[in-house]
C-alpha cells in the first residue's frame, strides 16, 4: 500500500488501540476499581454492561445524525470524546460518576466503530479491503499486547486513576493526529428512502456475531478470576496473560490479513473453530484444583487470544462485502449486536459467577461460540460468496 495509506490506517489503528484499552481498562483493575470505589468487583464488571448497553441504545439514533458528516469528523469527534471520558473517569467522585463519565465514549463508541472499517476499506484499492481492516483491528490486539498490560500495571503501581488519565490524554493527541492525516472524505449522498437496513445475509451476520460475542465476554470479562483459578494467582501473572493473550492476537492478526480476502468462510471457521477448542482446553484445567493444570491454562489463553482476535475482522469484513445501498448503517446494525453481546456477556457472566463458579462460566462460553460456530457452518453464501468475486477481480487484474 502506498506511504500516505499506510500512515492513515496506522492512526486508525491507534484510534482503535485508545478505544479497545478505555473500554476495557476495568477488566485489568477489577480489584483496584472496586477497593477505591467501595463496589464489589461484580459490580465493577458491570461498567462493561452499561456502557455496552448505552453504545446499543445510542448508535442508531447518532449514526442518523452523523450521515451527512464527512467521515474524518466523524471520527475526529468520537476519538475526541474518547478522550473527556477518560479524563472525567480519573476525576470521578462515586461509583454514579464513573459510570456516566463512561457513557461520554458510550455515545459516540458505536458511531467510530460503525464507520473505522468503511473508511479503512476506502482508502485502499477493491480486494485490499480485508487487510485494511485487519490493519485498523491490529490496533484491538495491540491493545491486549501493550495497551491493557500497561494500564494494568500503572493502576497496579500508581493507582487506576492515573491510568485512565494517561488514555485520556493520549487519545487526545491521536485525535489531533487524524485531523491532519486523514481526507475529509465526504460521504456519497445518501438515500432517503426508508428500505430496511436489515437482510437476510445481514441477519445471519448479527446473530452469529452475537453468540460468539456474547461467549467470548461472559468469560473474558472476569479474565482476572481466569487467571487465578488456573494458575493459581494473579497480580503480575494477570499482567503475564493479558500479554500473552495480546502477543497471540497480533500473531492472529497477521494471519487473517493475509488469509481473508481469498477465504472468508473458511477463516471464519477456522477462527470461531479455535476459540471453541482453547474455552474448552480452559474449562478442563479449571476442573483441576488451582494451579495444577497451569501448562494447560497457558496454552488456552494463548489460543484464545490467537482466533479470537480474528474473529471481529471476519465478521465486520462480511457485512462491508455485501454490496449495500448504505453501508455505514448496516456497520451500525453489525456495531449494536456486538455490543449488546459484550453487555449481555458482562451481565451473565457476573449472575452465573455469583450463583456458580468460574468453571460454569467458562462452559457456557464454549456452548455460545459453539453455537456460532454452528451458523457459520450451516450458512454457506452469506460468508463466503465474496471470495469467488475476488478470485474473478484478482484473475483479471495485472
């Protein structure tokens, strides 16, 4: 890809870095939030859920509103609300606060994730478009690889209020960063007749997005409670496997951008085929007493971060494949699924914990991305047609 190009999806890709880090910084300091708010860490685990359910509520209405906007506004405004969220986080005063200062980036979360993969898919020539948006989600894995150990760490060492600050102002700068390096790009007029957003392949799209998000977060929201049921402690060990986890998703990154374009299907299977297997491997070393399958746990974890990682490029990459008369709305159709999976995820997660265990919650992660799995299977066009339309472009193109 050209420089400029590449520079552009970089920042992109760091937008995504600041975002998946903020929306995800109570998993790493669980036990910090809540000693300093005076909340149990189940209720620190539901931050996730409101703030998951607010970005379902909200995106549809703003997405409406923002349509006319040239897309580098758009994400211009949204990254920049990223960034008062943040601040007012590190400021807050009560539980109350904290949540509300959340819902800031919970209004405009959606709205950045529903138009980051068209306008990564822009920027780049037809059959470049999964690795473009591979190249923005290798923001979401670097995130795990460097963004939630260090904010873990510098919530462990100096508090976790000087760790939403840091997100703060970083996202600040990113957001000035992207003014000046992104066209404005000013959107196609757009239809005004009310036609449905939704179709059947979009459907299909949502529902396994949503059992496979929802798997994947009624366990990774209490990943610290993973970590020390299966290895038998925490603390610098949480910080060790959330760097795996991330180390591993780069890895899958890497691998999908280079697979997905040729074979959507078969990446999709393979990726929601691999977490199945690493929650399953996870659920039979926590059967153990603690600590005494740890080789097993460590490999797990490290699977799980391989495919899963992959998973978002593959299902996001599926909805822009399908020719659409407005595709920044039906990214928003894709955008509130995924949401109110990773609220619903929090939400049960926290239930079954309290009225079960860690080893039951892992379980019915397997049995949800299982069922995902499941969809992908049984549906043989609407993730894979594209490919055969690839290989006719990449046939005739020099």
């Amino acid at each position: 890809m050209p420089g400029s190009t590449t520079l552009r999806l970089a920042v992109l890709a760091a937008a995504a870095f600041v975002y998946v880090t903020a929306e995800t910084l109570p998993i790493g300091l669980l036990p910090e939030i809540s000693a300093d708010m005076g909340v149990s860490e189940s209720s620190v685990g539901l931050l996730l859920t409101f703030y998951a359910y607010g970005v379902a509520i909200m995106t549809m209405p703003l997405i409406t509103v923002v349509r006319r906007w040239p897309r580098r506004r758009v994400v211009v405004v949204t990254v920049a609300a990223l960034a008062i969220s943040q601040l007012l986080s590190a400021v807050a005063i009560g539980y109350p606060m904290l949540v509300l200062a959340r819902m800031i980036c919970a209004a405009t979360h959606g709205v950045f994730w529903a138009v980051a993969a068209p306008v990564a898919a822009s920027l780049v020539a037809p059959g470049k478009q999964g690795k473009a948006i591979a190249t923005v989600y290798a923001g979401t894995s670097l995130a795990l690889v460097a963004g939630n150990p260090l904010s873990a760490a510098v919530g462990q060492w100096l508090g976790w209020r000087t760790a939403a600050a840091s997100i703060g102002v970083i996202s600040a700068l990113i957001a000035s960063t992207l003014f000046f390096v992104l066209p404005a790009m000013k959107t196609a007029p757009v239809r005004t007749s009310r036609g449905a957003v939704l179709d059947r392949p979009l459907v299909l799209i949502c529902v396994a997005t949503f059992l496979a998000v929802l798997g994947h977060f009624v366990a990774y929201t209490y990943f610290s409670l993973l970590v020390d049921r299966g290895l038998g402690s925490m603390g610098t060990t949480l910080t060790a496997m959330l760097l795996l986890y991330g180390l591993c998703g780069v890895v899958g990154i890497w691998v999908v951008g280079k697979t997905f374009d040729r074979w959507p299907r078969r990446s999709t299977i393979a990726a929601l085929s691999v977490v199945t297997a690493a929650l399953l491997i996870l659920w039979t070393a926590l059967q153990a007493a603690p600590g005494s399958l740890a080789v097993l746990s460590v490999l797990a974890i490290g699977l799980w971060g391989l495919a899963f990682t992959t998973v978002p490029v593959c299902l996001q990459s599926s909805v822009l494949n399908t020719p659409r008369a407005d595709p920044d709305r039906a990214s928003a159709v894709y955008v509130v699924s995924f949401q109110l999976a990773i609220a619903s995820g929090a939400l049960v997660g926290g239930v079954v914990i309290d009225r079960g265990s860690i080893a039951a919650v892992t379980f019915l992660a397997v049995v949800l991305v299982a069922a995902a799995l499941v969809v992908v299977l049984l549906t043989r066009t609407t993730f894979g047609v594209v490919s055969h339309e690839r290989r006719a472009l990449d046939s005739v193109r020099p």
